[in-house]
C-alpha cells in the first residue's frame, strides 16, 4: 500500500518530531514510524467503511418522506437504486471487512450530521444523476459512483478533516493517499474481486529476485539520518554561514539531512532521484523558496562526501553526480 514517497514522508515527520519538538530516543522514534504506517492503512479502511452509513442516510431520508401526512408521487414511490446499492450490501456481508472494521473499534455512528451533508451534496451532483437516471443496477455501477463520490466528496472537507484529527494525530495528511486506495479497490470488486485488506508496504505486493523491502528502507532511513544528525547539521551550518536566517527553515534543515542520509545509506538508489524526491516533498511541508534551497544544499553537500568517498554507488544506483543539477544555485 505505502509507496517510497509516502514512506520518505513519514521519515521526516517522525525525525522532525523527534528531533524539534521532544526528546525522542531511536527506539521510540522506530515505534512512532511503524504506528504512523499503520495508521494509514487504517484510515482507508475507516473510509471505506463509509459507504454503508451513507446508504443508511439515504434510505432514512426516504423512509421519512413516505411517512409525511400527504407525500408526493415521487415521495411514495421513491428510486431506491442508490438506497439498495449493491456495495453497501459486499461490504456489510465480508466477514473480513466486517472483523476489521469492528476490531479496530471504527465507527460513524456519531457522525450523523456530516454524513447527511456529505448525502446532501451527493444528490446535486451530475454523476449522481446519471447514476439514478440509468435504467437497472448492477455492482460495477455503484463502485463507479462511489468512485465519484470518494473523488469529489472527501478531499477539502472541513467536517472529514475534523473528524480525522480528533481520532488519530497520525492522519494528518493520509487521507488522499488512502481515498486513492479506496477507489483502487472499487476498482477490483467492480471486476467482480473480493474485497482484502492490502498489504502495507507495496514491496510487500512483489515477487521475485531484487525485491527491497519498504519496511526496512523506511526504518534504515530514519536510523540513518537520526543517528547521523548532529554531524550533517554541522556540515549544513558550514556552508549556509553567511545566508540569511529565514532561509534556514527547520523543515528544511530535516529534508537535508534525511537526502544525505540516504544518499549515504542507500548506494543502489540513484543521486538524481535522492534529490528529486526531497526537492518535491519540501514543495509541500517547506515555504515557497524551500524546494530552490534543498536542491541546491543537498546538491552541494552530497558532491562533497562523494569526493570524500561516503557516497559510492552501485547498480541501478550509479549516477554520474558531477552531472546532477549543476545549473541549480542556492
């Protein structure tokens, strides 16, 4: 499930953490990334598990109409296609879905009013037309339309993000990562797939020779750079001496040293991608002039251990690093 981007993410939050906001020992560290990764597998399936309560709301809301005092036509004899969506029923017949959902002691009971939000601007929207509009059902149909619904519907909500923050400090920022999972696996049971919950890291969903285990990239990565820290942060205030402050930003400062870290480490992954990976996540957790800032450092420094000898690559991870971003300036 956990690609190396979400992985490199998660490094840096945990070495942040650890390193800026208390103090952490590498052990502790180690057990806040395994749970961090796990939360996320977790989220997705607390988000798939919408889908039953959003048809209960809708079959609810019909109910209430046919018992009003003088109901409309309509109101009598309501389209009950989404109401008897075949998804809803998979998923509250898999016993396996069933037993994970429950031992993770998820829930949206609670949330009646959002649901009913999320239901009320469902039913104004084009695809939900179409939906109800198309003549029979069939399951591919509803996993579609869920598809649109954990598209559209999800991401930018303040109700949802409300939620997640009030039942998990490790759900901050997953949630899109996890609804692209959810519609991936609306995808197969739309083939005609039996639901299963995903492997977590997506090392973990290859076969074959050359296999690297994600796990323990992850956790090679954040032993590495926390062990190394305080050396990479003294090579970081060698050269930045005569910079101005505010572009030492902490978060920057972190995303350096994990890309020396892995540079170091990780001798089969090449310069360029070490680079390019840190240079976009900064884009989002840095300011505007961070991703300018770490290409150029890691850059700079990453020439200058491999002059020394610490950087040496080795198959796929070969790179001529004299070549790499030689036009970027700090």
């Amino acid at each position: 499930m956990l690609n190396r981007r979400i992985l490199r993410i998660k490094v840096f939050k945990t070495l942040y953490a650890s390193k800026f906001r208390e103090d952490t020992t590498l052990a502790e560290a180690e057990s806040k990334l395994e749970a961090s990764c796990e939360a996320a597998r977790d989220l997705y399936v607390f988000m798939l598990g919408i889908v039953s309560p959003l048809t209960a709301v809708a079959r609810e809301k019909i109910e209430i109409a046919r018992q009003k005092f003088n109901p409309t036509e309509e109101e009598r004899n309501p389209n009950m296609k989404f109401a008897d969506n075949s998804l809803a029923k998979e998923l509250d017949a898999d016993p396996d879905f069933r037993k994970i959902f429950s031992k993770r002691k998820f829930s949206w009971e609670q949330y009646d009013i959002p649901l009913k939000k999320i239901m009320a601007s469902v039913v104004t929207k084009d695809y939900y037309r179409r939906y109800m509009e198309k003549p029979g059902s069939s399951l591919k149909d509803d996993c579609r339309l869920f598809i649109h619904i954990f598209e559209e519907e999800f991401t930018d909500n303040p109700d949802i993000e409300k939620i997640l923050e009030d039942m998990s400090i490790y759900w901050n920022d997953d949630l899109a990562y996890s609804l692209t999972y959810v519609c991936r696996t609306l995808e197969n049971m739309a083939k005609g797939r039996r639901w299963e919950l995903p492997p977590l890291y997506q090392s973990d969903m290859m076969t074959g020779e050359g296999v690297e285990s994600d796990k323990a990239f992850a956790r090679k990565l954040l032993g590495a750079a926390y062990t190394s820290y305080d050396r990479f942060s003294d090579m970081i205030a060698e050269v930045s001496a005569n910079w101005d402050n505010d572009r030492l930003v902490s978060t920057d400062v972190c995303m350096v040293i994990l890309g020396l870290a892995e540079a170091v480490t990780f001798p089969t992954i090449p310069v360029k991608v070490t680079i390019n990976e840190y240079v976009e996540i900064s884009k989002f957790y840095g300011t505007p002039k961070s991703g300018i800032f770490v290409n150029g450092l890691l850059d700079r420094l990453i020439h200058s251990l491999a002059e020394n000898g610490e950087i040496v690559k080795t198959g796929r991870g070969i790179d001529d690093i004299r070549k790499t971003n030689k036009n970027q300036k700090i």
